[in-house]
C-alpha cells in the first residue's frame, strides 16, 4: 500500500505532500462600530477570501427596532452592520429582509442577444456581489478556551451553538489562536453562520446513497453528494486483469465514489487526493466508518501527488461539472478577483476555464500504467453554455495523447421536466439548460507508441 509515510521518506518531509498543510482556511478583517458611547474593534472571520482584507471595515449597531430600509442604506455605504441586544429570529428577519431588496436592486433582465456562456458568467458574479452585501450583517461569538462558543447579546439563539461551531472549525484550537490570539470573541457574518448550520445538519442526519445501502456524512466545506442519478455509471469502471489493483481518484470529496468501487470489487486499493482539507478529513471519517481504513490512503495535495511511487491501474475524475468562462464583456478588475473569491466549496463545483479538466487530461499519462485505464464522469453543461465544444474536449484527449475507448452516458433526471412554458429569456438560465444535461463517463487509455 502506498501510505503516506512511505511517500514522505523517499520523496522527504519538505515535499508539498508531505509537509505539514495549513488547516486554517478562514480569512479575517478588522472591524470598529460604536455602540452607545463606547467603540468596539472586533475581527471578522470568513471562509471567503476577504477583498481589502488589510483595510479597517467601519460597522454601525443595529438591533430590533433597525428596519431593513436603515441597515440597508449602511451596507450601500460600504459598511457592515453587527446586529446586537435582540432577538436571533428576528436578526435573520432582517437577514431576508436585505436579501429581498438586493434581489430587486440586483435582478438583471437576460438579455435575448447575450450567449448562454456570457450570461452564465454574469449571473455568478451577480451572485457573488449579491453574496457580498448580504455577509455584511454580523453577528458576534464568544471565545472559550481557543474555540468559538456562543453568540452575543441575540436570545433564542439555536441550542446547538457550540456545537455548530466546533463542527466548522473542526475543534482544532490553533485555528482560532493563530488567527485571533488572545481575543474574547469575533465576528461572524449571520448568512454565513446559517450555512454552517445547514452543513451541520447534513453531517448529523447523514445523506443516504442507495449504492451503499447506507450513510455518508459530509463535512463542512466538503460537497455533499446529493445527486446519486450518475452513480450507475461506476458499474461500466474496469480495472486491469491484476488480481489487486490500485485507483487514484483526483479529488475525492466525501469518499463516495470510491467507496462504491470498493464495494463493488472494481479494485483493492485507493489513493484519494484533495487541494481541500475539509474534504481530506471527511473522506478519511468515511472510509473509517465503512472499514477499508487499511485500503484507502487519502492525502492532501493540488490534484497529482508530486511524483507517485508507482503507476496506477486505474485513474478516475469526476471534475466541477459547472463551468465558467472569462468574456469580455465582465469588467477585468471582476475577472481578477473571480479565482481569488472562489470557496472550497465553490472550487468542487465550478471549474473556471476548464483549467482543471486541462490539468487532469494533460497530465494523465505519466500516473497510469501501460495496459491502465484512465476514466472521467463529466456533465455536458460546459458544452451546452457554448463555453466549450465537443470536437474541443476530444482535442484535450489527444493532447493528452489519450484515446477513447468508449463512453457511457445517462440523462439528468431533469430530463422529464416540461420546458415548453419557459420563455426566452429563461432558455439561458442554467436550470432551464440542466433540463437537457447528459452525465458521460469517458473511458481512456494513453496512446501506443508506434
């Protein structure tokens, strides 16, 4: 098996698989407001890239009797707004509130000229700014022995608080020393506290995947594998005739798929990486629970491991199935951040340009054994946005110096929905075009040389 310690004592512990990863993935900024006559100065801590981070963002105090129209105007201003000394129902009040209004200040007409891709890319970075103004209403939590404990001066906040908290933050105190040191409590964006909770519900109540007849659970950061319409498609994966066989799935997430490969008997070993070290410790928790903790090796690393020790069998990708494209007509200060203000969550579900789709075709050859395979599930909603074209995903094989073997596909249980009432302007929502999506498993092999 290929552990983790073999690899760091023959390629050393200073290699970027090897070397101890940062697991502190939030970003913070100062924040000041008064309340009364006394000023406060309190870090914000986000899970996004914070643009300006090194600029003192001014806030203004609000509570029960703050109307939305008040909080609003603040947060036009370019201020945050910290919501204390009322009620937790009623700070989310306001949180919808707010979201309602920047849904009529930000709705955009789609325009019947514009292409499907040109759109697509739009409508995300509205909806990043839209996300931006709507983080800007704060809440604040205490800090007990390096941790995130409780919320400040809201009542009837949720029970389970504490909980939630130590759940995002993976009850590792060095996350909060390292960032905040010997600070009492920060700021937390209220949006982003209700994200944390729904997360938190996803991983106490288990997602059910019929293929396992059984539970997985998704951690905070991490996608939770709600679609199971494609997972058919794992039957058509084959390994090699070798009585053990060895898979490296680039990307492993929760650990699902491989885990119904390995129930399946498709193959014997695993090697899982992820760029996400949320998705690293929740593969790992799921591996754990199913029993195959001695078949699976999961690491942390930016797709490839650096130099593998030997070649595998089988190669495996199910890559961001949402793409993104840089036009033109985006403004290019917007264009630069894009990358920067994506998430980890946001990274497994967008993929911009098509870059890692590039770097996994590319760079297949030289982690796959001769008489190996190399597979990859990918959704045709890149094609059908016109950001890329078939013939254009069939020039990435041969780049890769990769030829197709054969192609398996199922439609979108979106397939049956009724598209004839949606109007023109609809025909470029992405749920419209989701209604025609095709899940491809692809099954490849490098090329012989001759």
């Amino acid at each position: 098996m290929l552990h983790l310690s073999r690899l760091c004592t023959i390629f050393g512990t200073r290699s970027v698989l090897c070397r101890r990863q940062n697991t502190s993935q939030f970003h913070t900024q100062t924040v000041s407001w008064k309340k009364g006559d006394k000023n406060y100065t309190k870090q914000l801590v986000r899970f996004r890239p914070i643009a300006n981070n090194n600029t003192l963002l001014v806030a203004y105090n609000v509570d029960d009797t703050t109307s939305s129209k008040t909080a609003y105007s603040h947060i036009r201003n370019g201020e945050a707004v910290v919501y204390s000394n009322g009620d937790y129902h009623n700070a989310r009040q306001l949180l919808y509130a707010l979201k309602r209004k920047i849904k009529r200040q930000n709705h955009m007409r789609k325009d019947d000229h514009k292409q499907q891709e040109e759109t697509h890319t739009i409508d995300w970075l509205k909806k990043q700014k839209h996300q931006e103004v709507v983080h800007k209403l704060l809440i604040e939590i205490s800090i007990e022995d390096h941790m995130p404990s409780q919320m400040m001066g809201l009542k009837r906040a949720p029970i389970h608080v504490k909980e939630i908290l130590s759940f995002v933050f993976q009850r590792k105190k060095d996350m909060i020393r390292d960032k905040l040191g010997s600070d009492t409590s920060f700021l937390l964006p209220l949006s982003d506290f209700l994200g944390m909770n729904g997360s938190y519900e996803w991983y106490r109540k288990g997602l059910y995947i019929f293929a396992l007849q059984d539970y997985i659970y998704p951690h905070y950061s991490v996608f939770p594998p709600t679609r199971q319409d494609y997972i058919e498609l794992l039957d058509n994966i084959n390994s090699t005739d070798n009585k053990e066989s060895t898979l490296m799935e680039i990307g492993i997430g929760t650990g699902v798929l491989s885990l119904i490969l390995l129930k399946q008997k498709k193959v014997t070993k695993i090697i899982g990486t992820d760029i996400n070290p949320y998705a690293v410790a929740c593969a790992k928790e799921n591996v754990e629970r199913f029993g195959y903790e001695n078949q699976v090796d999961v690491v942390q690393a930016d797709m490839f491991p650096p130099t593998p020790i030997e070649k595998v069998d089988v190669l495996f990708f199910n890559p961001p199935w949402r793409p993104l494209r840089k036009t033109e007509d985006v403004a290019r200060e917007e264009e630069q951040k894009k990358d920067d203000e994506l998430t980890l969550l946001d990274r497994s579900v967008y993929d911009v340009d098509q870059q890692l789709l590039k770097r996994y075709l590319f760079n297949a050859q030289h982690y796959v054994k001769e008489d190996g395979h190399v597979y990859l599930l990918l959704s045709n909603l890149g094609i059908l946005l016109n950001i890329f074209k078939e013939e254009d995903l069939y020039e990435m094989f041969n780049e890769g110096n990769l030829e197709l073997v054969d192609q398996y596909t199922t439609s979108s249980f979106r397939k049956g929905k009724d598209m004839s009432k949606k109007s023109k302007s609809d025909a470029y929502d992405i749920s419209g075009i989701k209604a025609q999506e095709v899940i491809s498993l692809y099954k490849l092999r490098v090329k012989k040389v001759k």
